[in-house]
C-alpha cells in the first residue's frame, strides 16, 4: 500500500496527543471497515484470539456497545466490566482491578472513568493496549473521531469548515476531542454557551468563544449539540433549563437562520426539547444515526491499530 | 527515655553565618553544656569531639513552620520518630507539626501528647499548632487558652481554612487574649470546590477541576481585614500566588502584623508539571504559573517572606498511586528542603545564603516567637552544619521519612547538610 504514516500508538489515551496524518491513518483504516455492516457475515479474523476488556466506571450505553461489537466483528472475545461507583478511592484501586484483568490475559482495555487521567494512570501501570473510551472531561477520542469522520463522509474534508460546538464547554471531553480532531484537520472551531460553562483559559484552546449563539449560527457548516449532563453540572450554572433553551437550544426557528445544508451533529444521548427540538434531531440535517453508526467502523480502526502497534513493539 | 547528655563539640574553621547576629565569618565554635560556650579563632579543648568544619557553613539549626508527622492517626504515612528523624536530617532543629491529624489537634491533652512523642524521638525540637477550631470542622472554636497554655504557639485549621467569615473573627478576637499567632491555610471552599489543581489552560486540557488563584486570595484579604480589629500576629500560611503577595506587601505596608511562608515546590515548580497525571504534582495549594512563581521570588528579594517552610506532607505510595482526582494532596520534602531552596534562591541570584538562612533561623522564630535561630555565646546549641557545593541525587530509599511522595527524587541537588546538633548534642550525621 506505501503508506506514508506509521501508527506507533500502543494507547489511545486522547487526541490531543496525535498529528495530523495519524489522525487521518485512523479515518482511512475505518474506511476500509465501513462496508462491514452491509456484510451478510459481518466478521473478520483480525483479532482472533484477542481479548478486549470493557472497563465502564460510569454509564454508557453507547459507547460500550459499540466497542463490544467492534472487538466481536473483528472476532475478539470481549469481557464486560462495569462497575459504577461514585467513589473511586474506595474498595480496590483502579490499578489493582486492572492489573487483575491482565493476569488473566487482556490484550486491550477500553476504559471509562470519571476522573480524568485515569486511562493515562493504567497506560503507565500496565502491559495491555489502553483505549480511552471517556474520561471525566479530559477526551473522548474516539468520539471525537467519529465526528471527523461523519463530516468528511458527507462534506469529503474539513478544510475551512466553521464548526460551532454548543453547550457545557467546561464539562465536556467530547468538546475537547473535537477541538483537536477538528482543528488539526483544518476547520475553524466556535465554541458556545455561557460563561459559566466554558472551562478556564479558554482563548487559550485553539478556538473562537461566542455566548451568543444567534450571532453565529448563519455562518456555521457544521453544529454539534452537547448534552446537558446534569450529573456533571455544579452549582447552578444557569437559572433554569428553560432559560438555557431559549439562548443555547437548536430550535426550528434558529435552524431557519442557518445554512440549508448545515450538519446537526450531537454525541448523544440526546434531551429531546432541551438542546434540540425533536423535529431537528429527526430532521434532514441531522447525522445524529450516522455518527452512531460511524462510530463502530471508527472503534474497529482503532482497536486493529493499536494491537499492530502492540504487535511491532514485541 | 535516655537522659540528656551534655556533649562538648569543636567545630573547627566553619563559615559561621548567623543572620540574626550579622555575623558571616570563618570561625571555631566550642559547644558545652548543651550551649554555645565559645565562638572564636584557634578554640582547643581536650575531650571535645572535633569537627572539622573548613569549606563548610555553620548556621543555627533550621526552623520549618510546617510540617505533617501524621500522628496521632495515619502512622503508615508517618510517625513523630520518622518525621523528626527526617527533619534533623534536612537540618532542622525545630518543626511546627499540623493539627490535621486524625483525631485532631484540637485540645490539649493531644497537643502534649505531640510534645511527648517528640522528646522520645530525641531528634528535632517539635512545636505544635493547634486548631482554630473543634474538629477543624469551621463552626465552634477549639479551646485557643487551654491548648496555649499546654504549649501549642499558635493555631490553625490547616488543610483548610475557615470558611465563616464570623468563627474567624471570633477566633482572632478570642486568640487575641494569648500570645499566639493564628495562622490560615486560606482557601474560599466556594471557590475552590472540588478543585485538583491550578485552575488555568492546563487544567482545562487535561480535564481536571481547577482552583483559582482568587480561593486564596479572598481568604487571604479577608482575614486582613478582620485582624486590623484586633491587631493579633497572623500568618499566611504557603502563600503561591502573584496577588498572595501584592495583598501582604500591601498590609505588611500599613504595619499589620502580619507574616508568611513559602514552600520549596511553589518557588520551584508550576502547574506544568502535572501534564502527565503525576500526583507527586497534585498538592494544596496547588502548583501555580510561572509568572506566580516569579512574583514569590520577588516577594523574596523585597524581604516580604518570613520564613521557608515545607509543608512536608507524607503519604502512600498507595494513595498516590490512584487516579488524580482521588489522589491525596501533598510533598513529602524535609530531606531535600535545604538544596531545594539553594537552587530556587542562591543559584538565581534572588538571595544570598545569609539572607536565604534568615529566612529558616531567627526569621520563623519570630514568626512563633521562640528563642531560637541565633548562635551567640550563651545560645542553647541548635545548629547545622552544611557542605554548600557538595552535589548528591535525592534517593528515596535513603529517606527517613516514611513516604516518598516526593517529585524530587532523581533530581541532582547542591548543599547537603552533614551534622545537626540540636541542644548540644549531635544528632543526625550524615553517612560518609
């Protein structure tokens, strides 16, 4: 094939930490893995005799089954971890739990933690490959990933497209890998929502800040509505979701303002009526179905890539 | 418990540099009788044990205001024994311990219960703070006068502050009555919450909760204000922020009594880091910016810091071992405080050792008001005895503390402190 990028990455901890190319390697090797759902026998032997651990610390859905069903396709035998406790410094430590796991002979874990470090914490600690499936509001990769991917699918590349992302800033990991991914791909970046929402030193982030989101929408390719995560939020950061509605929520009536092909985008799971309108969220622009698809091509790539690399190293 | 010896000691041709005396000059030291007998050029006695202290600084022993021992309550973390045992071999003479223990130091038969343990330690001079209030829990004040009179030299509710702006001016108007200092680690919880580092552009990145610079601050000058109506001694607690010091220098202006310390890792380190997760990094108050870090060396070289202290805080590999956010706060550093503050300070050019040793002698005495930190003829015999240029590797497996949550360790450091004698007797030398 003569690829030019090598992908080196043992663990995929976040995107912050990748360039450019290695990003696009893992959009390109997904590619390859898109058709597999139009398969009548949609499994490949690329992981055969592989075991995948899904450690889930905190609620998913999604995510978890989309990483089950990646590692099943690629035919790794997948053992399901979950455990939600609020409180992490009790009963066994992370590390413990872990190490556990790889004496029975895991080769990749895909973590899910609230507190943010923690796949970092198990990279460092550990043999296995480490895939981060969200930790507290550090990164979501591979979200982040599936949301490049569904925007080049439908628009073939990022390149100076003006992305708003709308909501909880502060609380978010799925912001944070968008920002990288998007940024590093060649889109322009508008972050939205109200002060109290966007985290520290923003305009540090290579972004622009808006709190208003009527003042962009008209110039926006792309808008990707974060979830309320009203376990995450303290305090009272607005007065009421009605008030957050009417300034941040997608409505009929904004979607009128924006461009006709504008890309309603958001990770899930969605407050009907609260960010978005229904009838957005069901609407034409919507590639909310698609991202939930993408992201099982997406997890498939990253989880035959870092085995490889796993593989080289020896 | 073994009964005090007295020890005669010659230390021959050391720099002696006693700030509190101006006194920086190559002399001989006669130490007997647990004091300094006779200081002066080619001293003899006959069954003195000799130092030969030529190249090398003799200075008062060191004072750290603060300090963890752990005990009574976390004794895997660290004990008075290990604790003390660390701090003579940093070169201290006397430490401030925390009342953060577990029970606390709210009272005062756990306040002489320190003070024992560190007489049979038989290390370092220990000196207690207790808490401000019961429990530490913010609400109802400790008993200030019976825990004075027990010996604590001041009071704080260090690991936190206290947050009620009325239990803090009762506690400074009732404290006001002892000779005492209160003391404050200031940090406004409704701004600091759950925070876990410098609240900033790293923070952010890494997804961490962050405590802004202004917890400490608001704290900082609240409690300025609430002692101008009392005029009580107040002291700042670990300082490490730009606009900590613009507050101090501003009151230390007016001529309130006010003082303040700062920690090795806030002069030397920055949230920089903790780019890694590496809770070694994750302390109270949390590594700042660089730009915070210059404004702390300036209040140095303004002379508006008191006193260098370590805030020495032990804790289990176990504990640092999980994820940051569960992580403990905390540096465990008396061992390596000496070279640490030489690199910040003398090696930028901020200080010189005789300013640099002011502010771990007769400077934090003052703070607490002991009659410590100078060694004149007739001085009780707390003294260091250091090799300045000496270079070593900080190697946890040498410490005496228990714990080694220490971001230091594999760090190349100058000074190394080789005799701490403390009340005339020689009690840490270090390994040849």
């Amino acid at each position: 094939m003569g690829r030019k990028t090598q992908w080196t990455h043992k663990h995929l901890i976040g995107l912050s930490d990748l360039t450019r190319e290695e990003i696009e390697l893992i959009l390109d090797t997904a590619k390859s893995f898109e058709e597999f759902s139009t398969r009548s026998i949609k499994k490949a032997p690329t992981l055969r005799g592989k075991v995948v651990v899904n450690m889930f610390f905190e609620d998913s859905t999604r995510t978890r089954n989309s990483f089950t069903l990646a590692a099943s396709r690629l035919s790794a035998d997948v053992i399901e971890f979950t455990k939600t406790s609020s409180s992490v410094s009790k009963g066994e430590t992370l590390i413990d739990t872990a190490r556990n796991l790889e004496a029975m002979g895991v080769d990749i874990v895909v973590i899910r933690h609230s507190a943010g470090g923690a796949p970092k914490l198990l990279s460092r600690s550990i043999n296995a490959c480490v895939v981060n499936a969200g930790d507290g509001y550090h990164e979501h990769p591979t979200q982040g990933l599936l949301d490049v991917y569904t925007i080049r699918q439908m628009r073939g590349s990022l390149e100076g497209l003006k992305i708003g992302i709308v909501g909880d800033i502060a609380h978010s990991r799925v912001a944070r890998s968008d920002v990288y991914a998007m940024t590093k791909l060649g889109a322009q970046v508008t972050l939205i929502g109200p002060p109290t929402l966007m985290p520290a030193s923003v305009c540090d982030l290579p972004v622009k800040v808006s709190y208003n989101l009527d003042a962009v929408i008209e110039e926006l390719d792309v808008i990707n509505m974060l979830r309320i995560q009203f376990e995450r939020l303290g305090g009272n950061p607005f007065p009421s979701v009605r008030e957050y509605s009417h300034f941040f929520g997608l409505t009929m009536d904004r979607m009128q303002r924006a461009k006709k092909d504008i890309l309603v985008m958001h990770p899930g799971p969605i407050n009907r009526g609260l960010e978005i309108e229904s009838e957005v969220a069901d609407g034409p622009n919507s590639v909310i179905l698609r991202q939930v698809a993408n992201g099982l091509a997406v997890r498939m790539a990253v989880l035959f890539l870092v085995t490889q690399a796993s593989t080289l190293e020896g | 418990m073994a009964k005090p010896v007295s020890q005669k000691i010659l230390i021959k041709n050391g720099r002696l540099i006693d700030p509190k005396n101006s006194v920086d000059t190559v002399t001989d030291i006669l130490i007997d009788d647990f004091r300094v007998c006779r200081i002066g050029k080619g001293l003899s006695s006959p069954n003195a044990e000799v130092i030969d202290a030529s190249g090398k600084i003799v200075t008062p022993g060191l004072i750290d205001l603060h300090v963890h021992f752990r005990q009574p309550g976390d004794e895997e973390e660290e004990t008075i024994a290990s604790g003390s045992a660390a701090a003579v071999a940093g070169g201290f003479t006397s430490v401030v311990c925390m009342p953060n223990t577990n029970p606390p130091v709210d009272e005062a038969t756990a306040v002489e219960f320190v003070h024992r343990m560190g007489r049979q330690a038989r290390k370092t001079f220990i000196y207690v703070m207790g808490a401000i209030t019961k429990d530490r829990a913010g609400k109802e004040l400790a008993e200030i006068g019976l825990m004075s009179l027990a010996g604590a030299i001041g009071f704080t509710d260090d690991g936190c502050g206290v947050q009620d702006t009325g239990v803090m001016l009762r506690a400074v108007k009732y404290a006001s009555m002892f000779d005492v200092v209160i003391a404050q680690h200031c940090e406004d919880q409704s701004l600091a919450r759950h925070g876990a580092m410098n609240a900033g552009y790293k923070a952010t990145v890494l997804g961490l909760p962050g405590i802004d610079p202004l917890a400490e601050e608001m704290m900082l000058w609240r409690d300025i204000q609430l002692i101008k109506k009392t005029r009580i001694r107040y002291h700042a607690q670990h300082i490490s922020t730009a606009g900590s010091v613009r507050i101090i220098r501003q009151a230390k202006a007016e001529g309130l009594p006010v003082t303040c310390e700062v920690t090795p890792h806030h002069l030397l380190l920055t949230e920089e880091s903790v780019s890694d997760y590496n809770t070694n990094y994750k302390v109270n108050p949390p590594l700042r910016t660089q730009k915070d870090v210059d404004a702390l060396k300036n209040a140095v070289q303004e002379g508006l810091v008191d006193a260098l202290a370590t805030d020495h805080a032990p804790h289990l590999q176990s504990e640092k071992e999980l994820e940051f956010l569960a992580a403990p706060c905390g540096i465990a550093g008396l061992e390596c405080a000496l070279p640490l503050y030489r690199k910040a300070l003398i090696d930028e050019g901020i200080c010189d050792w005789s300013q640099m040793l002011a502010m771990l002698t007769w400077r934090p005495a003052g703070v607490i008001r002991v009659d410590k930190g100078s060694l004149a003829v007739g001085d009780r015999a707390d003294v260091a005895i250091i090799d300045p240029d000496v270079e070593w590797t900080v190697d946890a497996d040498r410490f005496f503390s228990k714990s080694r949550n220490c971001p230091y360790i594999g760090w190349k450091l100058k000074s190394k402190v080789l005799y701490t004698i403390v009340a005339g007797e020689i009690r840490y030398r270090a390994a040849t």
